[in-house]
C-alpha cells in the first residue's frame, strides 16, 4: 500500500482534477459542437438553396404550360397555323408573355409536315432548323398532343436552348400544327446562382441535366454523373461536397445543389489551437492558485473535518473555534451555531415525537363514540307511547352508557369494566332487534383484570351488527377473552355470514396499511391504535369463511390495573 497523502496535498490534487475535467470536457463539447455545427449549417444552407431554386423552376415550369395550353387554343394562332392570317397577333402576345418570363424562350409554329411557318429568332441555323423540324415530325408520327423534354439546340452567336415545351394546334379537320417554345439555357443557369451554394445542376427525370453551374457534373450523354454516399457527399475533382436532391413534383425534374464541405476547416483549427493554449494557460494559474489555497488553509480544514467526525460519532458538543478572521472562521462560527440548533432540535423533536403519538392515538380514539344513538332514539320513540316502563329502562341503560363513552377521560381501563359498558350497549341493540340478536360472554376471570383501551371492542361489534343483517335474519355475538403467556387474546365472533377472500384481502390490506384512504377505517384505526400503544407485534387479525362468520383477534400486552401503562405504552 503507498503512503498516505496529506490533506494539503490531497487539497491541491482535487483542485487540478476538478479543473482538468471541466476543461477537457469543455474542449470536447467545444470540439463537437463545431463538427455537428458544420454540418448543420452545411445541410441548412445546402437545402435551403434547393428550396429557393425549385420555387424559381417551379414558376418557370408552370408559366410555360399555362401559357402553352392558352396560346395553342387561341384563334388567331390557329388562323395562322392554317392560312398564315393575323400573324402580328400571334407575335403580339408572345412578346408580351416572354417580356414577363425571368427564362427567355424562342417561339417557333410549326407545320404538320415540319415547316417552320413562323420564328421569333432573328438568327437561326441549319442544325436548330433540322432539330425543330425532328420534334414536329416525331409529334406527328407518333400522335403526340403535347411535349416537353431536354433538348439542347445551338443558335447563331453561340446562343443555346436547354429545354423545350411543345403543344399540338388542333382545328375543326384535326392537328394543324405545332407551337413549340425553346428555353434559354443561360437565363435558367441565371436562377441557379443563389447565395451560401457552390454548384446547382437541374436534370429530368432521365438524369439528363437541363442546366448546371459547373461542367464537371456532366458525364456522357450529357447525363448528371455525381453518385452520393450514405451520408450526402460527393467527390468533384477530388474535392467534397455536401449534395442535396430537391423534387419538383410538376416538372418531375431535379434539383441537386453542391456545398463545399471543407471550406471552414482552417477557421475551425485557429479556434481549436486558441481554445488549446487558452486551456493551458488557464491550468497553469489554477494550478499555482490550488497549491497556494491549500497551503493557507489545511490549519482550519482539518480543525473542521475533527469536529464534524466528532459530531458523526455522536458527540452533540463537538464545538470548533477558528480565529483565522476569513472566511473560514465565519464557517466555523455557523458550524457551531447550526450545532446549537441540532441539539435544540433534536430535544425538540423527542417532546414532539411523544406528542405526536398521543395526538395521533387521541385522534383516532375520537372516532370510537358510539354511532347506534340516533337508532336508539328513535326506539326509545316508540317505546314511550307502547311500555313506560321499557322507556325508562333504555334511558338509564342509554345514560349510563354515555356517561362510560364520554366522561371518561383515562386512556386504559379494566377490561371488565369495558365488557359492561359492551353488555349495556347490546342490551340497547336487543331491544331494537329483539330477538334477532344474540350475545353472549366467555372470558377468563384473569382476563377481565387486564387494562385495555377504552372502547377497543365496540367498533368490532357495531360492524357485525351494522353488515350482519344484510345477509342474517338473526346475528348471534360472542366475545372470548383469555391471557396467553404474557399476553392478552380476545376474540369477537360472529355468525353473520363472513365475506369472500376477495374481500377479506382487501380489507386486511386496508387494516394493515399506514396511510388509509378508503371509506371504511374502523378496522385500520383499530389496528392503528393498538400498534401506536403497544408495538408492531401487537394489533388485530382478521379471519372470515364465506357463509359462515367472522373471527377479529385482538392481542395486546398483559397489564394489569397497577402497572404503569403510560411507561409500558412508551416502551413499546
């Protein structure tokens, strides 16, 4: 095992550690923060280009079809298609409808037979005159009402068109003719060049690329030749990029757009080589900071980590004094005070734990007074008018029965004073229920000396007599009583049918848990009561047989009248 370190040199080892990994952990943060924000923003600027150049094509697209499908149905362009008559309507419009376009084109009416019978180009040649007439004898031949299609035709003065939109003229005999438009090349290169975007290339749905901002795209047959890896890069001239395909539903055309992937990468190295010597610099001061923190302050650390392993042992007068006249010193002074105050508490809260558990007993105790009153009031009606003499005897049973419940203010009493005050109050109950009910008493003379608390077999009883007759016509109660060793065991029976495991589960879960919410709590503040008194081992059990009845077993400790049961109540 290797020499223990001092405090001092712990001190100062746990200020480096603490520092070092913060820093690290900051520098990788800061390290892949850069990398996932590159790309972000290589993926953002990247996808936003394509959005902006769909919108354009998408415009362009539609306003070609639109203006293709009403000029091919107009009347002049079909008079002149026929006759050559009201050509200078026809070119009218046209040159209003290209006036307006971002994407110039060149007009051309064409007949069935591949005769260029009107041109908006000044300029043409032998080639562009041969494609155009190959377009109208293909519509021709093959029955073709509409067309458009990647068809890149060079002009005079190098001037190129890259797309073509055609439509058929048809009249009152069939197709007369053919109005075809030729897309400027270099005006759809034009919305290409959009901002934070390299490279731009728009192809059909053959891959056939319409315009691009870069020649290095293009691959045999004019075809779009770049082929994207698992994670949107390619590779121009050895050279990466970030690509990103952009869907143009009308059209069926697509977008793809090229961000240079490596165009930050030496900003982002100055910053990481700054961030590195900023980290170096700042470990050196922590460093040299620690070693001195830790020198100054070992005296009063360890003075305060003796007194707080004291007060960890149990020792509750483990006072420390610093006279340092910093910061520590007013530690120490708190340390004492907060001392001071925890020995204040913990007397505190022995009285109010002691208080507690007679509230909480008191509390459940109140809810014992008798709830048959109002039912033997309303006996005791009856039997004014029908027997005097059976009213009286109810009223001095019901007095003497209140006088017990009520004024009584001990806590424990002798058991066959309980059994008395049980016997008046079954009295009361067989009045009301005649001979529907039966009682009756089996307990030990020993038995009867014990203290119990006051009122504990009531609530067992009134629940037997209260459910008893849902199922009973007659309920028969007996009450047995014995001493057990050092305890007592008292038992209520009953005949009055039980209940179903179901519910026998259920309310032994209510009985033995310590925070009740269901409606019926006399059986759990019972057990409550008796748990609180005397202890965990201590309380009521529950049995019951469908059909049958059921068995409430009370165990208590054995006291009797002379013992001090407020001292054995603690004890428990």
């Amino acid at each position: 095992m290797g020499a223990k370190r001092s405090f001092k040199d712990s001190l100062r080892r746990l200020f480096l550690l603490h520092t070092l990994v913060p820093i690290s952990i900051l520098f990788v943060l800061f390290l892949m923060f850069m990398m996932i924000n590159s790309r972000f923003l290589l993926i953002n600027q990247t996808t936003e280009a394509g959005k902006k150049i769909k919108l354009a094509m998408e415009e362009v697209y539609s306003s070609y079809v639109k203006e293709m499908n009403e000029a091919s149905a107009l009347d002049s362009v079909r008079a002149f298609t026929s006759v050559q008559f009201r050509g200078p309507e026809v070119f009218e419009r046209f040159y209003a409808f290209n006036n307006r376009q971002r994407v110039k084109s060149i007009m051309y009416i064409m007949g069935t037979d591949g005769d260029i019978l009107a041109s908006s180009a000044n300029y043409g040649s032998d080639s562009s005159d041969l494609a155009l007439q190959a377009i109208a004898r293909r519509m021709h031949t093959q029955g073709l009402t509409e067309l458009a299609e990647t068809n890149p035709i060079r002009f005079s003065h190098d001037r190129y068109t890259a797309y073509t939109f055609a439509k058929a003229i048809t009249g009152s005999g069939g197709v007369q003719g053919y109005l075809i438009y030729q897309l400027y090349e270099l005006d759809l290169q034009k919305l290409l060049f959009v901002q934070n975007n390299e490279i731009a290339v728009v192809t059909d749905p053959y891959r056939t690329i319409i315009a691009t901002t870069n020649n290095l795209t293009q691959g045999l047959m004019n075809k779009y030749s770049l082929t994207t890896d698992s994670k949107g890069y390619v590779w121009i001239d050895n050279g990466k990029y970030y690509s990103k395909e952009t869907y143009l539903p009308l059209s069926q055309w697509r977008i793809y757009t090229l961000s240079a992937a490596e165009g930050n990468r030496s900003a982002y190295l100055s910053l990481a080589v700054f961030f590195v010597m900023a980290s170096l610099l700042l470990w050196i001061v922590i460093w040299y900071s620690a070693r001195i923190i830790s020198t100054r302050q070992s005296r009063a650390i360890d003075k305060l980590i003796y007194a707080v392993r004291e007060l960890q042992s149990g020792n509750m007068d483990s006072y420390v004094y610093i006279g340092t006249g910093d910061e520590f010193e007013t530690l120490a002074n708190q340390y004492n005070q907060m001392l001071q105050r925890l020995n204040e508490l913990v007397a505190q809260n022995t009285e109010l734990s002691d208080l507690r558990r007679v509230i909480e007993v008191k509390h459940l105790q109140s809810q014992f007074h008798p709830h048959f009153i109002f039912n033997v009031l309303e006996t005791l009606r009856y039997a004014i008018i029908v027997d005097n003499r059976l009213a009286q005897d109810m009223v001095l049973t019901l007095s003497r029965h209140l006088r017990y419940s009520i004024g009584n203010e001990q806590d424990h009493v002798v058991l066959g004073n309980d059994l008395e005050y049980i016997a008046g109050y079954m009295k009361l109950q067989q009045i009301r229920f005649k001979d529907r009910l039966h009682y009756h008493e089996e307990v030990d003379q020993a038995a009867r000396t014990a203290l119990v608390p006051r009122l504990m077999l009531q609530p067992v009883i009134e629940n037997t007599i209260k459910y008893g007759y849902r199922q009973r016509q007659s309920v028969a109660v007996t009450v047995l009583g014995w001493v057990e060793g050092t305890d007592l065991i008292l038992e209520v029976k009953d005949d009055a049918g039980g209940m179903s495991r179901e519910r026998l589960a259920e309310v032994r879960d209510i009985m033995h848990s310590q925070d009740n919410r269901a409606p019926h709590i006399g059986l759990h503040n019972l057990h409550r009561r008796l748990v609180l008194m005397y202890g965990d081992r201590y309380g009521i059990e529950l049995d019951s047989t469908q059909g049958e009845g059921t068995v409430v077993t009370f165990r208590l400790p054995y006291r009797k009248e002379e013992t001090d049961v407020q001292g054995a109540a603690g004890r428990g």
